[in-house]
C-alpha cells in the first residue's frame, strides 16, 4: 500500500493478487469506447492517452471495445480494430507506452454483432451478424448465422487473444455484455437457435464457452481472460438475462468451467442491489457463487448515472470503500471520472479528492 494514503480510501489502494494477475492497487480504468483510431489503428495520441493513466496509478488499463478479425466486428471507421499488421503495431506500441509508465493494459475483444447498421465503415458491404438475425427489439434483420459462421467466429476471438499475449498485453477481456454479439447469444429475446448454441440459459452460454476455451487454448494456462457480462442492454436498461441467484449460478458455471479467471460485473449504479433479500450488487452475487475475482463498475464517483452522458457531480466515495473493505468484490472499474481526467486515481490516492473534477459529456469529444 502506498504511504500516507488516506485511511478513508485505503481499501482502494491494496495490492491485488491473483493466481494470474498482480496490480498495485483496486483500480481499473473502464472500457470506453472512443473512435479516435482513423482506419482502425491506434495512433500516438491513443497510445499517449492510455499513459497518462498509467503515469497516474491506474491499477489496470482496459482498452476501448477493439474490433476481433471479422468484418462486421464494428461499426465506424475510427473504431480501433485487433486485427492486420497496422493495427496491431499500434497497439504494440500503446502497450509500451503503458508498461513504460508503469502500467498494465488488457484489450478488449469486441463485436458488435447485430447492433451494426447497414453500410457502417469500415466495411460498408458487411451485413450484420447474430445468433438469430434479429436486432435487440426481436426484430428480423437477416439470416442466422450458421453453425459453421459461429465456429469462425470463435476462432476469430482465440486468433485475437494469441495477438494480444504475442504483443505484450497483460490480459484480455472479452466483451459479453450490453447487447453485443456474444450478449445476443446469451439473450432469449435474440437467440432462437436450435443447435447447440442455442435453447436454455446454459445452451445459450455455448458460443461463449467455447470462446473462453479457444482463447485458453491460444494464451495457455496463465494468461489472465478477463469475461464482461451485464443483465441490461444498450437498448433497454432493464433487460434481465437472469431473475435470481439460481439462475445467475446456471449461468456463470459454464464460464467459470471453460476457464474464465475475472469477472467484470456492469451495472448502471454499483451500489444497487441485484436480487431480493440481499445487499450484494452482482458483482458480489458473482464473485459469491464463483469464488473468482470480480470488478464491479457503475457510477464510481459521481452523482449520474452511465449511460445518460449529462453532466455529473462528484460524490463521495464512502458507500464504494465499504463494500471493497467487506470484501464484496475486488476490483473496481473507473468508467467517466477517468475519461475526462487522467489524474483521478492519483488525486484520490493522495487525499486531493477536493481537485476531483465533474464530469460533462463534452469529455466524449476529446482524448484528456
């Protein structure tokens, strides 16, 4: 623990040891999605932006959503792809900025799946792709992918994951949540199949399964895979993958099984809980059913709530410092506060939580 911390704030500055990953402190800086990557590759003033978290005491770095080698993986031109010689040598060099200035950086390994609209760049041509061909309101876009195009798709994670373990990353984390491809295959309302990809809750959780053992198989047994998940979508705040602790067990097993060592919980508001008759939020739940660490995220020091993107206040840090010290979760992801400024970390660390600054969404058009 770094010295003269405030005892207020202490609990977010132990040092994190798992049997995979070691960070200095409890920090995480969230993945947010930027698109200041012309053509998809990450340029010096991306690579600069991830350093100054880094030179600020950021526990671990998670990149912006990172385009997995499929053409329909994302939607926008300056979205950073994980893929081709280009891309990857500007990701080669975020890490070395980052691990330069003391820090650890995972990727996160995205596709958008059937949230991307008709003729989005970077390839204009590619249709949309999801379990069922149908968008998050249940509607018909286009054909299901076939069992042979879902089997490509995992391959296309795994070849993503052995290029960020060839690059130097420290970890990855793969996208499961928010309504994305690997969510729309978790979510009734959007997976429909009749193969092994589909049916119940567990069927549902194959396509992530066998994600998470190709990418084990690609990194080996102590590359640290990160799994992000959510209950609510882009398109709706209240969907819910699952309605109690039962059903939450049915549906992290399999993940735990294929070999996934950190869970990355979102939720709008980390403080709310997430069943009936309990005050754990689901990051607690999680780390409760399967004894690995959880990063738990949602409004972390300020008054807003994600997702609305108006402008927010600071607020206190108590209620998030208790449920760290009572051990509710491990680790926590610092989503807003950290995009507009790069010294949070490090201001609350050295007790100058009065230099803490609001967050206003006009932060989403600059690189701080």
């Amino acid at each position: 623990m770094t010295n003269n911390v405030p005892t207020s704030v202490q609990p977010l500055f132990e040092k994190f040891n798992s049997d995979q990953l070691e960070l200095a402190n409890r920090t995480v800086m969230a993945p947010m999605t930027r698109g200041f990557s012309p053509g998809g590759v990450p340029n010096e003033e991306v690579a600069a932006y991830y350093r100054r978290r880094a030179e600020n005491h950021v526990g671990l770095i998670v990149t912006e959503g990172t385009g997995i080698g499929h053409p329909a993986s994302v939607s926008g031109e300056n979205i950073p792809l994980f893929y081709g010689e280009e891309a990857l040598q500007g990701w080669e060099n975020v890490v070395k900025e980052v691990h330069e200035a003391g820090g650890k950086i995972a990727p996160q390994l995205w596709h958008v799946g059937m949230t991307r609209n008709e003729g989005d760049l970077p390839n204009p041509e590619a249709a949309a792709v999801g379990p069922s061909g149908l968008n998050l309101d249940g509607e018909k876009i286009n054909e299901p992918l076939t069992t042979e195009e879902v089997e490509d798709l995992v391959e296309a994670y795994a070849a993503a994951a052995g290029h960020a373990k060839r690059i130097g990353f420290d970890a990855i984390e793969i996208h499961g949540a928010h309504g994305y491809l690997i969510d729309q295959f978790f979510w009734e309302q959007t997976n429909k199949r009749s193969d092994r990809f589909g049916g119940d809750l567990v069927g549902r959780t194959q396509f992530a399964v066998e994600i998470v053992e190709a990418c084990r198989r690609e990194v080996g047994p102590d590359f640290p895979i990160i799994f992000r998940f959510s209950q609510w979508k882009m398109n709706d705040f209240q969907a819910k993958l699952v309605e109690t602790s039962e059903e939450l067990e049915q549906f992290l097993n399999p993940l735990v099984e294929a070999g996934v060592d950190i869970f990355h919980c979102s939720t709008r508001r980390f403080w709310e809980p997430e069943f009936e008759g309990s005050d754990l939020n689901l990051a607690g739940w999680t780390k409760k059913i399967t004894g690995k660490p959880v990063i738990s995220v949602g409004s972390i020091g300020l008054d807003g709530v994600f997702t609305s993107f108006t402008s927010t206040e600071t607020s206190s840090l108590d209620g998030l410092m208790e449920k760290l010290k009572n051990g509710e979760f491990d680790l926590v992801a610092i989503g807003r506060s950290l995009l507009h400024d790069p010294a949070w970390v490090k201001k609350v660390e050295e007790g100058r939580s009065d230099e803490l600054k609001p967050f206003d969404k006009e932060a989403l058009g600059k690189l701080y």
